[in-house]
C-alpha cells in the first residue's frame, strides 16, 4: 500500500506535466493547379449558360469541395459532434468529415422543410422531414464509408459525409489555406479529399512536431481535379 | 354463250376489282392522312418547343436588364456586405425590385429573388414576399447567376411551374465586383399556351408527371399513357418532337392524337413535359370518301368521263353483240322453226339448223312429237281392237292428227298436202263419209263441218259421195227395243274381246231405253254403209257399238283434251270404217 501511494506521488508531476504541453497544430496552404473548368450543365433550360459581358466569370473553387484529413496511431475515441447546417437550398458545405463514431446533427435553419436520405444507407437517418428550425441526428460508424445526403424533391441539394478514422481534419478555404489545431505530436499520413474521393498523392506522410505549429503545404498534383484522376 | 358468259365473266371480274380498289383506295389515303396529321403533330410541337426557346432568350434578356439597374446592383452590393440581413433591408431592396417590376412593359414576370453575393435572398417579389435570408444558392441556375452567367431554368414548386431566368449582378465602377444576382420567374399558365399555339391549331398542355399544370384547353387526358411515352423518351431532348410516336388518348367526348416531349431544366427531374394534340382524324372508308366528294371531283376535268363513258359503251355493245349472235339469232331462228311446225309447214323441228341448247330444243321438241305418234297409234289399236281391223270391214282408223287442228285457226287451213309418213300417221283419209255432227259428253254438237270442208276428201276421185248427215231430231230418244232381253248389266270391266259389237251380247236395258241420237245416226250410217258395201250386220247392236263409241270417246278426251269427238263413216278398201276426230274448239 505504502509502495502504490509513493510510485502516486511520483509519476502525479509527470502526469501534470503532459497535461500542461502547448497545443500544436498543422498549418499549411494547398499547393493547387490551375483550377478546373467548370462541367458541363448537369440540367440546363431552353438555352445554354451564357457568360455575361461586362465581368469575366468567377473560376470554379475546388476547395469547397475538399478535405485535409491527417491519420496517425490516435484512432477517434470520443469524436465530437458534428453539425451541418441546410441553408435553404444547400448545406454549409458540399463535402463533410466525420470521425469514425462521431453523431451528425443536420440542422435546418431556414423556412422550408426537407425530407433528407442517405443514398447509401435509407436507414441513416430518422425518417421522417426536418421542418424548419428543427434537426435530425444520426451516428456513423463506419471509417472509409462515404454517405450522400439529399433530397429526392430538390435534386441540387446534395452533403457527401466522409468517414474518417481520425479526429483530425480542416476545410480549406479560398486560397487553400487550412489549419488542424490540437494535433499531437507525431507522423500522419495527410489525404486530401476532393468532390466524390481521395486524389492520391506521394507526399502523404508529415511530422508534427513537439512544439507549435507544423507547416506543411501539400501540393496537389495537376489533373487532380480531373475526374478518374485522383 | 359460251362467249356471252366469258363476258359476264370478264365484266364481273373487272366489277370486282373495280369495288376493291374502290374500298381499298381510302386506307392509304387514310394513312397518309394520319401520317400528315402526326407531321403536323411534329411540327406543332417543334414550334411549340421553338417559341419557348424564344420566350426563354427574351426571359434572360429581361432579367439580365433587370439586374443592371443601378438601383438593384447597389442595394445588392450593400446586403453583400452585412453579415445578418433584417426586415427593413428587405423591404428597401423590395421596394426597389418592385418599381423596377412595374416598368416592364409586356409580360411580366409572376415574382422576383435579389440575391446577395453570398447566395442569400434579399428579397422577394410578388411570390413569399416576406420572406428573405434564406439561401438559394446551390441551385444550378443561381449559382451560375452569382458566377457571373446568364441562363434559364424551369422550376417547379407547388403544382406550379415556372419558368425563369437569371442573372448576375456586377458592379460595374472599378473594381468590378459580382454583388448578387437577380431571378425572374415566370409562370406557366393556360393564357401562354394559348398564346403558344394560336396560330398552329394544335392544343397544348403543360404537365407534371401526372399532374396537369396548364393547358390551352381543359382536356381529361390519361396521364399514364403520357407518362409512359415520355419514359420512353431517351438522349436529346431536342430530338422529342421528331423521334417520338404519337399516341391516341381519348376524353369523354374526343379522341386526340397526341405527341410528348421532354421539358428542360430543374423540373425535368420531376418529369415536367409537354403535349401537343389535336383530334384524331376521322376514319376515311368508302363511304366518307364518296361524303366528301364534290362538284368540281366530278367535272370533266377532274374525271375521264370520255374514257370511263368509252369504256362503258364498249362494253355494253360488245356484251349485246354476244347476245345476239349467241342467244337472240338462234333463238330467232328456233321461233320461226317452230311456227313453220305450227303451221304445218314442216312436220318437225330441223335438229341441225340449232346449235347447242336450242338444239336439245328442237331435239326435245321431236321426241314429243314422236311420243305423241305412238300414244296414237296406241290409241288405233285399241279402236281396231274395239271395232275390227280394218281391212275385215270394222272401224275404221283414226286421224287424230287432222282431228287435233281445229276448224278454224290462226294461219289459215290445215295442210294440204298429207302428212309425210309417221308412226301416228297410220291410216289413208280414204272416203269420208259425213257423220252428224259430233257432240261432246253431255251435250249434242253441231253438225261436223270438217269431213266437209277437207277439199282432199271430197275431191278425191273413186270415192261414193259422203252420206248425209242423220240428224235424228234432238231430244228425241229412241225407245229401247223390247225385243232385247232385260238382264242384269255386267260389270264395264268384264267388256273384253268377246264382247265385240259384233257379237250377240245382251244390252243394257237402260242404255237401249237412252238411245243417244247421235250415236244412233253413227249407228245407222254405219249399218247402212255395211251393207251397202255387202257385209253382214247381223250381229251388230246398236247398244255395243254405242258403248265402244263412247269408251272410244272417252279415251280420246282424256288423251288429247279435246271437247267432243266427231264419228265419220267412210268406206275403205270397199268395206265400212269408222274415223273418231277430236275436235278441239268449234
């Protein structure tokens, strides 16, 4: 007894000590090629899209259609939860990580109620509309499964949610630049998602370090948006 | 005729073909019509499809216009940059999109959505109007829009359809900025399908899967039928109007003709088409074509009348040319034959002249005849039977051929030369001695004339003139003798042979009482000749020669229906002879 109280007494500084480690985090900037063109009309009216005459059209960006996701030895334990917000005709975004076990909360804010499936599994997620202001939640377990969410009335209302099998990923914005904060130290294989899957990479394995931030910009390769070229 | 039949034959053939090709004619006019009439179909459709190509340039044109104004792409560029949206922008933007709604001239659009550059509504107007901050990005023709594109759309929303248009607000002082977008939505309505197909005599219906949208006419069509055809529906929409089929649909009243095709856009999802119909022809058979035949189809110079009229003629002339040679001039030929029979002129048909059928006449016509001569000669016999061959002294023969003629007829006397050789021909007229006039039945007759007025008789040389007539008074009946034993009368079928006027039977005391007067100057001119000629009358009676007379008489009617019988007494070969002579009419 005597013995247990002083190994306590000894290992309760190291223990305080990890506890107090500074947060470190992975930051970088995607090194993306020229951006990709934009696809054809999936459903058009009487004429086709013309671009207007007085300002060039904006450029497709890719990166609301992607995800940086690191994958080390910590396996999510208790995922957080995840929201996605239905914004009338769309969601928040068009693509969604969710760790392995972690609850997706679909929340609808604006005035029009939607009756929302997975493609991949009807069961997913509790039947029945999301009115307005009103919610459905749903765990996904899976890791590797990607689930598309919709809705059958409204054709352009589409989430893709990516399960990941790991706590740690970031959205990049505009420009690409993302950041993954409270990763611990250590080697990850970085994936990026883009659209409907991973692009395959060689430089897919990063150091974190002990101490601050980790920069790291990966360089997305050019026809990475091509599709069939991932 | 066995020409004139060929010719009936070829003539009913040529009807024949004539009257199917005259019911077959309508049924590649019908399906020429029904395929002009699915032409129409394909054509109506594409202008439909067309027109609404059109109306969608014009829509983005004016939505373009709109998002433009100075007024929207500021108040745009200022909700662009708040970070929550409240009522009372609302209201300013709307007020702003209002004004600018008014000042459309034309078809205006049903509502409007000012949109920030971050994809959120502003504003609404005419349709939700209080609502706002809602996003509408995400849909394709907004996000194009906010990308900076023009384009258009069909949404449909609440049974509705609409067809809009949209495009991206700039602005346009440096720096160029994207500050929203401006959607016009226009809706479908039975007032633009109307408008669509006013020229094109087609009706128009917009649809929604099995829902009906708008129509240029309120028809109850089967939706499912519809539905189907447009399931079939495959690659380029712009292909529908030409690679579709049309279908046959009905209502209550009417039957349609109808041909679907695919309408574009987000509504497309929710199988949005349209269709285009029009009554279903009416069945051309034989007797609508001859319904709707008109002057002008019958006058000369729509129609060979001089050919059909031609041809008519000359049918017509050679069919009675056939006739006559095959059936009216031997016909001709075989009445005059037989009137010259009638005549007397020949004794029978010539067999030879006749061809065919009008040969088996005349053969036939000769067979009679010959029949008729042996019924006669039958008939001689029995008489010879019944008074004593001829050359014995009995009855004489019998004429029945100058006997069947009557006394006075159409055409003149009977022949005068004698009758040529025949198996009814069996006796020499010889002397005819005058008989009282002969009787029928029941009643007494006139004095015969014939024996007197046959000039061959009575001018024949070597003969004793003809007796005459004993006409014993009329109703006189003489008594029965009453030397004649009264036994009882033996039954008419036990007469035979042996009971021969000649012989010395027993009258019938009641028939002796009713001493026929004719008979009885038969009798006596007969007794009378006898012995002139020197031949017993010993045993002759006047009862049995009566009874032979009248069962000789009796026979003659029945086989040759004259009215009466008339006895001659004649000599022959210098011994007395009886001739019977039917006489048909008086």
């Amino acid at each position: 007894m005597l013995r247990a109280i002083l190994a306590w007494l000894v290992l309760l500084p190291v223990a305080g000590a990890a506890h107090a480690a500074p947060p470190t985090s992975l930051t970088g900037k995607l090194e993306l090629p020229a951006p990709p063109g934009r696809p054809a009309l999936a459903v058009k009216g009487f004429l086709d899209r013309a671009e207007n005459q007085l300002a060039p059209v904006k450029p497709l960006a890719p990166t609301n259609q992607m995800i940086v996701v690191v994958e080390g030895a910590d396996k999510p334990v208790s995922p957080p939860q995840v929201v996605i917000d239905l914004l009338g005709e769309t969601f928040s975004r068009r693509v969604i990580a969710a760790p392995a076990g972690a609850e997706v909360v679909i929340k609808n804010p604006s005035k029009t109620a939607r009756l929302l499936t997975a493609a991949e599994d009807p069961k997913l997620i509790p039947q029945g509309p999301i009115n307005p202001s009103g919610s459905k939640s749903f765990r996904i377990e899976e890791p590797g499964k990607v689930y598309t969410i919709g809705d059958k009335d409204a054709p352009h209302l589409k989430v893709k949610i990516v399960t990941i099998n790991t706590p740690y990923y970031a959205y990049p914005d505009e420009t690409g630049h993302f950041a993954i904060e409270n990763i611990p130290p250590g080697s990850y294989k970085l994936k990026i998602w883009y659209g409907d899957g991973w692009i395959e990479r060689p430089d897919d394995v990063v150091d974190v370090g002990a101490k601050g931030k980790t920069e790291f910009n990966p360089k997305v390769a050019a026809g990475a948006f091509t599709p069939g070229k991932k | 005729m066995f020409l004139s039949k060929i010719w009936f034959f070829l003539i009913a053939l040529a009807a024949a073909i004539a009257l199917t090709i005259a019911l077959v004619m309508p049924r590649p006019a019908q399906r020429q019509h029904i395929e002009d009439e699915h032409n129409r179909l394909a054509l109506a459709c594409g202008v439909v499809n067309v027109a609404l190509t059109d109306d969608a340039r014009n829509r983005v044109e004016l939505a373009s216009s709109f998002a433009r104004a100075q007024e929207v792409v500021s108040a745009l560029e200022s909700a662009s940059n708040t970070e929550k949206l409240d009522e009372a922008r609302m209201k300013q933007v709307r007020d702003v999109g209002e004004k600018l709604m008014q000042g459309i001239s034309g078809r205006k659009p049903d509502f409007a959505m000012l949109i920030d550059k971050r994809g959120r509504v502003v504003a609404r107007i005419k349709l939700d109007e209080n609502d706002f901050g809602d996003y509408a990005s995400g849909r394709p023709l907004v996000d194009d829009a906010l990308n900076g594109y023009l384009r258009d759309d069909l949404w449909a929303q609440n049974g509705t359809m609409y067809f809009v248009s949209a495009a991206p607000a700039i602005k346009r002082d440096p720096p160029v900025a994207y500050v929203g977008a401006v959607v016009l939505g226009h809706k479908v309505t039975n007032d633009l399908a109307q408008q669509l197909v006013s020229t094109l005599s087609v009706d128009l219906g917009f649809y929604l899967g099995a829902d009906d949208v708008a129509g240029s006419k309120t028809l109850a069509l089967d939706k499912t039928k519809m539905q189907s055809a447009v399931a079939a529906l495959k690659g380029d929409r712009m292909t529908d109007c030409t690679a579709g089929r049309p279908i046959d649909l009905h209502t209550k009243n009417d039957e349609y003709t109808t041909l679907v095709a695919r309408l574009p856009g987000e509504a497309q999802m929710r199988q949005a088409y349209y269709a285009v119909m029009i009554k279903k022809p009416t069945v051309i058979g034989f007797a609508s074509t001859l319904k709707v035949v008109s002057k002008s189809d019958l006058s000369f110079g729509n129609f060979p009348w001089y050919i059909v009229g031609g041809l008519f003629v000359l049918s017509l002339a050679f069919g009675i040319g056939l006739m006559w040679v095959e059936a009216d001039r031997p016909l001709r030929r075989l009445a005059a034959d037989a009137v010259r029979l009638a005549k007397g002129d020949k004794e029978r048909l010539s067999e030879d002249e006749h061809g065919g059928k009008f040969g088996s006449i005349a053969r036939s016509v000769n067979i009679h005849i010959d029949k008729l001569g042996r019924d006669a000669k039958s008939a001689r016999t029995n008489l010879d039977s019944l008074l004593g061959p001829a050359p014995e002294g009995g009855l004489g023969t019998i004429d029945l051929l100058a006997g069947a003629l009557p006394a006075s007829r159409p055409g003149g006397p009977g022949p005068s030369t004698p009758p040529p050789p025949s198996d009814f021909k069996f006796n020499d007229p010889g002397k005819a001695i005058p008989t009282p006039p002969p009787m029928a039945a029941p009643r007494p007759t006139p004095p015969p004339m014939a024996a007197q007025s046959r000039p061959n008789q009575a001018a024949r040389p070597g003969t004793p003139p003809p007796m005459p007539p004993a006409t014993p008074p009329r109703g006189t009946a003489t008594p029965p003798p009453a030397a004649l034993p009264v036994n009882a009368p033996p039954p008419k079928d036990a007469f035979g042979l042996d009971d021969d006027i000649l012989g010395s039977g027993v009258g019938d005391p009641e028939a002796t009482a009713m001493v026929d007067p004719y008979f009885k100057s038969v009798y006596d001119q007969f007794v009378s000749v006898k012995q002139s000629c020197g031949e017993a009358t010993s045993g002759l009676t006047y009862q049995k020669f009566s009874e032979k007379l009248i069962k000789n008489r009796d026979d003659l009617m029945s086989k040759t229906g004259c009215k009466e019988v008339r006895f001659t007494v004649y000599v022959k070969d210098g011994k007395a002879a009886l001739k019977a002579t039917p006489v048909k009419d008086e």
